[in-house]
C-alpha cells in the first residue's frame, strides 16, 4: 500500500507559458520523502474520478481536489449528487485517510453564484459524512492563473505542492463557512488560515469520522436545472422535472488558439424561444472536440467524450448563446455544458 494519493482534476497541475503541462507528481514524491499515487485528469468531473479511483490502488492518506468542471454552468443534478454519494463510498473504501479540496469560486473563474451554490452543496455533503474538507479559499484567491484564466500559472507549482504535502501530512485548516457566499466583494473572514491548535485540538480531528452533522449542515437542497426546453414536445407524460432529472449534464473545456475550429456540425433544437441549445450532429476528426473525445479515451473515459445527440445547452455560463456568435466562433476558453439523454423531438 501507498502512503500517498492525489487524485483531481486539472487543479493539480500548472501550465506554463508555452501551454505544456507542470505536472506535482514529482515535487510532490520530493516533499514527502515517499512514493505517491498522482492522478490529474484534465476537464475531470465527479464521475471520472470515480472511474479513476475505482481501478486506482489502495493507499494510507488519499487527497481529492475538485475544482467543479461538472458543476460549473447549471444546479447540481441527481446524477452528479449519486456519483458523489459513490465516490465518497470509495474513497472510505480506497484510503485509510483522506483530505477533500473542494476549491474555486465564481469570482476567480467569472462564472455566475450557481458555481458557488454547487461547490458548498459538494463540501457540506463531504463534511456530512464525516470527512475533512476545505476549499483553500485565501490560497485559490492568492494563486495567479496563466494565460488561459483556467489553469494555475506555473509559478504557483512551489506553494501548491508545499500546500498539498502540509494536508496529506495531516495538518489543517479551519473549516469553511457554512453556506456563505464567495465573492470579491465581500472576501470571507481568513476561514482558510492554518490551524495553531496544539495536539488533541480541532487539529486532531483531520481524517477521522466526526460527530454527526446537525440538519442546518447538510447539504442544500437544489433545483433540477432549467434546461431551456419547456416548450419542447417531450415524449411520454412524465413532467418536464421528472425527466431532466434522468439526463446527465456534463462540462467539457477546450482551449482554441488562432483559427482552431470546434469540428462539429450542430442541429437547432425545436420549441419556441430555445434557439442557444443546439444538438450534435455530426464530429469531424482533427477538431477541438474530436480531440476533447481522443484525450478522454487515453484516459479511459470514453463514457464522457461528446456524443452524436447530445445537446449543448449552455456556453461560458450563460443560458443565452448563438452558435455564429463571436464568442462561440472565436473565445479561446470555451465551457460547455452538454446533457445527455433529453427526451426530446427535434425538427427535422
């Protein structure tokens, strides 16, 4: 058995200015003076670090970093809250210890408060099952990104590793404020400052199961996402909440430099006053999303590249997009939220 684990998203590594990757895995090794299982998987949600744990090795202290790729532009679905509920079943299964980074807010990443919404739901739900998590808030504000205004700037790999050999040796930080809301213009109070508890203090209490949560700490209940599709003909009489709640939404980040183009041919989706989401039609090979699809593969991911059918409903946070738009033409970061699975009948 391992000594160390991390497993995350592209939170775990740095880009540099020519765009390559920085990965920790090494730094990491050097800090802790011990072997480490690192896994950062780029555009990763919940479910393929599940996929990942699932094959990955058994170790003695597992890190989670989760940055909220799937969680980004829309509520939390079902879907994403079960695989949560699963990962946490098998990081208890896979790791003997385990700290949760459950990082970003909307004000970093210019996204809307649904992102901060979603996260604290995440966290509360950790917390509620007895694990230690934070969400590095005074850090995340501090660390520069590079060019792309996604990744961390390589500059930032120091204290990034520093930060995560300070939690995998089980030092801590204090917890997060329930349910508060992150914004720069209201910074919260240093929730995040290292903990100066002696020994047998809340200090103690990192990795270990912790008192049951009362019910004002457990997770928010929130709303099945608005998909944009109420006047669609959906098939069959269940309500139009019913059946988005069986659709899984999806985030997938490409990065454009120049004239690279998406690669895919879309389809206008039926009913009126819903012209932004649009279905795959058809993805040609060499494009950003075929590529997208390829990395995922190498990954063993393939149950998340972007699909024929599936339904782009959303584009850098917003609801409200046009697919000859500049921004859907021309942004060189582009987030998409895809949903799988919609019930619906399309125009021919």
């Amino acid at each position: 058995m391992s000594s160390f684990g991390v497993l995350g998203d592209s939170s775990l590594y740095c880009k540099a200015s020519n765009k390559r990757r920085r990965k920790l895995g090494s730094r990491l090794r050097e800090l802790l003076g011990s072997p480490v299982w690192y896994e950062a998987i780029a555009g990763a949600g919940v479910a393929q670090l599940l996929q990942k744990i699932r094959s990955g090795p058994e170790v003695h202290t597992l890190g989670v970093s989760y940055f909220g790729n799937d969680i980004m532009l829309a509520p939390i679905t079902e879907q994403v809250k079960a695989d949560w509920r699963e990962f946490i079943h098998a990081v208890k299964l896979k790791s003997r210890l385990s700290v949760f980074v459950i990082g970003g807010f909307a004000a970093k990443y210019q996204l809307t408060p649904v992102y901060d919404q979603n996260l604290q739901y995440v966290r509360s739900l950790v917390q509620s099952e007895g694990l230690y998590v934070t969400d590095l808030r005074q850090k995340v504000k501090k660390w520069k990104l590079c060019c792309d205004d996604v990744h961390w700037h390589e500059d930032e790999k120091d204290d990034i590793c520093a930060t995560w050999a300070r939690l995998l040796r089980g030092e801590t930080f204090e917890s997060f404020p329930d349910f508060a809301q992150d914004s720069e213009e209201s910074p919260l109070e240093s929730p995040l400052s290292w903990s100066s508890e002696p020994p047998g203090g809340r200090a103690a209490g990192w990795g270990r199961r912790l008192p049951a949560t009362s019910a004002s700490r457990l997770p928010k209940i929130l709303h099945v996402p608005e998909t944009g599709f109420q006047d669609a003909e959906w098939e069959g009489s269940r309500s139009q909440e019913s059946r988005a709640s069986q659709a899984k939404s999806f985030c997938v980040t490409v990065f454009r430099h120049g004239k690279e183009r998406l690669g895919i041919r879309l389809e206008a989706v039926s009913g009126v006053g819903y012209h932004s989401a649009a279905r795959v039609h058809r993805i040609f090979e060499g494009g950003l999303i075929d590529r997208w699809n390829r990395m995922q593969a190498s990954n063993g991911l393939q149950g998340w590249a972007v699909q024929v059918d599936d339904v782009i409903v959303g584009l850098n946070g917003q609801h409200e997009f046009s697919t000859e738009g500049s921004e859907f033409q021309t942004a060189t970061t582009l987030n998409l939220l895809i949903m799988r699975g919609l019930p619906l009948k399309l125009s021919s």
